[in-house]
C-alpha cells in the first residue's frame, strides 16, 4: 500500500522520541496551568507543586480534571493564558446543566488544523476531493475542526452544515462529492432517503470517503454505512473520527488501514486507567481513556476523565505512523444505564441488532418502570423489503438476553416510523421515574 503523509517526520518518529516530549511539555503546562487559581488550589489540596513532576512515574500524583470543573467554572475559570490572546470559544449545548467551553488563542486553532490535516491524509484525502462538509458549523467543535482541517489539506469544501437532506443529494450529484462529512447517524439516513428518491449511491454518485464523528459508531453500522453510500464500491471507505471538546474538538481518525483512531502524541497525552481502582491497566487491556492537552495555550486541560472506555494499541501501524492508536471504543461509562442491577450500554445492544441484515439501523431503547420492576425494550424498523415473523422476535430476544444478561423485549415498528437524525442519534428514551 502507497502510504501519503501530512507531515511524515513527525507522524514516523519514533514512539520513545515521542515519549521524552511528552513528558517535557506535560511538565511545561504543569507551571502554565497553575498561574490559574482554580488549579492552584487544587494542587495545594493534594501538597504538590509542579516541579514535583520530574519523571513518568510522578504524573499520577496530578489530580483529575473531570467535566463538573469545567462546568462549576463556567465561563472563563479555567482559563489559563490571556484572555486578550482568545480569539475563539466553542462550547457544548449546555441542556443538562452549565456548558462545557474551551477557549482557543490563534496558536491553539492553528494546531488543531495541523492535527485535522494529519488525520485527514492518514484516511485518504487528496486535494482533488470534493467534500461536502455536513457537521454543524457553530459552537459545536466538530464543523470548525473539520472545516479547517480540510481547507489545510487543500481539498475543496462544500460547508453544507447538517441538514437539508434533499439538497444534499442534489449536490452531490451536480458537484460529483467524492467525499462526506457528518454523524454516522446522519449517513445512514442520507443513504435511506437516497434509495427513496431513486439515487443509487453507488451507480450515481461518486462517494469514496467518508469521516463520521460526534457520536459512537458500531463496526455493523459502519459496514452498512460503506455498502450504502458506496465508498467501499469507488476503492475507499469510512473512517471513524474521534474527539471531545474538553480537548479541543475532533482529534483522531482511522488511517486508510481502519484499525483504530491515531492519537498525535506530540499533542496529546493518553493514559488508560481501572475507573475502579484508578490504577494503570496492564497495556492492551480496556480501561478508561484519560487525556491531556500539551500544546494549547488558552485553556488546556490536564488529566481530563473522559468517561470513553477504550482499548489502546502503541504498536506500529501498517501505515507506518507511530503515534499510539484507539483500537477498540467500548462505549461511555456515562452512556450505561442501570436496569434492575445490570449495567447496559446502547453500544451493545447497536452490535447484536445490525448483525442481522433483516433490521435496519433505525431503532430505540426504552428503559420503563413496569410494577416496581425497571424494563428494556427494543424499537427497530424491518429493513426495507424484509418481513419478521414472531420466531425471528423470539430468537433475537434470546441473543439479546444472553448478550446483555437481562431480558430485553423486542419490538418491530412499521418502516419510517422510528425518529431519524441529522446530527447526533438518542438512542434511548428513559420513561422511569425521576427521584
């Protein structure tokens, strides 16, 4: 395979290299962090100073950051470089509580687009493509990323933002779009409306790449979305973006090998922890991915919790980049739900629905309260032209239970009555009780 690089000298360099400036700028944003007072105290409570930090083994004396720091300083508390450098704020909806920001000087958006146009070459993008750009441009962090990190590759994008499905389709096939943006929620119904209309993605539109974010995304529906869409039949295919905006937006995708989203280690730190025991798990097991921001100046973050539970492989790519991958995500620990003492996560129950090619990636979980007892059940749509009987609801009941170790009912809804989304798909719809 002929690999193309952004910047092969830094994406190669030797994973030991990496670890030394590692360790020298996460000791640098330690002194830059603690001119703010939020961190300041935060370090007395625990009797450390940065000069503390001196080698590897000292970085797990560093407290935690976690989202409520962010949000309990909301606006600005956890700004840490000048105010009068900021030149950009992103932040999320803020619809379960205060938001999460972070703020950008022109030295933090500039590494950003550095670390996009990485990702983007790594997964196939050259300056002939054609994008059309359908994450939401506005405080979202996604739009902007990926935005800017295009524009840096030199490809030509089209910002169409989410939404308008229809005109969409019409501009992909005026423009010949080689390449799509967006949630992978929002391909796969891109795909569907396009059957509905007469549009074959493969026969008439010219789809080879596709980079989907902002929300998890299972190997079955990313199987489905390369079939449908056609990127897999025009030589490409689908990589996955990950990122969170405590970190500063999207930051790592799938090289055109597809094993796992690179992690830059010359701007990212990543440790993988028990969430139980907050020890280090041995390397190659899952734990929860913690991140640090070594290269941003206005706000960066230390340490951040991510809540993602991850597997991580520091082994050398197939594409030759060094840099230490996310091979496997596993869901969010704040995306579990508790029903009757056992632990569920959608990311499961996605996995076992999309292995059956007769059910369609429409579908909902809903968690209820039935005679003090709390219940799941599962709401999805037969794929188009597929009938299911009952001993097909029975058989799948089964897999479910036994993947999830709970019952879990199934329910099969009449085609397009299920919601469909355009940016970031609610899987679940949790009618239990509040209190």
């Amino acid at each position: 395979m002929q690999v193309a690089y952004w910047d092969e000298q830094w994406e190669t360099k030797p994973l030991e290299e990496l670890k030394e400036l590692q360790l020298k700028k996460f000791k640098k944003q330690l002194q830059h962090i603690y001119k703010n007072q939020f961190y300041r105290n935060r370090f007395k409570e625990t009797g450390l100073e940065p000069g503390d930090i001196t080698n590897w083994e000292d970085i797990p004396k560093v407290p935690f950051t976690f989202k409520s720091d962010l949000r309990d300083n909301y606006p600005k508390g956890l700004l840490s470089g000048n105010w009068e450098e900021v030149v950009r704020i992103h932040m999320t909806s803020g619809t379960t509580g205060a938001p999460t920001i972070l703020a950008y000087t022109k030295n933090d958006l500039d590494v950003w687009a550095e670390c996009m146009a990485r990702n983007f070459v790594a997964g196939g993008l050259t300056t002939s493509d054609i994008v059309q750009q359908a994450h939401g441009l506005g405080l979202f962090t996604g739009g902007f990323g990926f935005h800017y990190g295009l524009e840096r590759v030199g490809a030509k994008v089209i910002p169409t933002g989410a939404g308008g499905t229809d005109r969409q389709l019409r501009l992909m096939q005026e423009w010949g779009t080689t390449v799509f943006t967006g949630t992978p929620s929002y391909a796969a119904y891109m795909a569907e409306i396009a059957i509905e209309k007469g549009i074959d993605p493969v026969k008439d539109l010219n789809l080879r790449l596709g980079f989907h974010g902002g929300e998890p995304c299972s190997d079955g529906l990313r199987k489905r979305i390369n079939e449908r869409l056609g990127y897999r039949a025009h030589g490409g295919g689908m990589r996955v973006c990950y990122g969170l905006t405590e970190m500063g937006g999207p930051m790592s995708m799938d090289c055109e090998c597809e094993c796992g989203q690179h992690v830059w280690a010359d701007h990212y730190l990543m440790e993988i922890i028990d969430p139980a025991t907050l020890d280090y798990v041995n390397e190659g097991e899952p734990g929860e991915l913690v991140i640090s921001n070594l290269s941003f100046e206005a706000m960066p973050i230390l340490r951040y919790r991510t809540g993602d539970r991850v597997n991580v492989s520091v082994e050398k790519c197939e594409c030759g980049r060094t840099h230490p991958r996310i091979s496997g995500f596993l869901g969010r620990v704040d995306d579990m739900i508790l029903v009757s003492g056992t632990n569920v996560f959608p990311s499961q129950v996605e996995y076992v629905l999309l292995k059956h090619a007769s059910l369609s990636e429409n579908w909902q979980l809903i968690v209820e309260d039935k005679r003090g007892l709390h219940t799941i059940k599962v709401e999805i749509e037969p794929a188009t032209g597929c009938v299911i009987d009952q001993t097909f609801v029975t058989v799948l009941e089964k897999e479910l239970h036994s993947h999830l170790e709970i019952k879990c009912g199934v329910d099969i809804k009449d085609g397009g009555t299920l919601p469909r989304f355009e940016g970031k798909a609610a899987r679940v719809v949790d009618r239990r009780e509040k209190g």
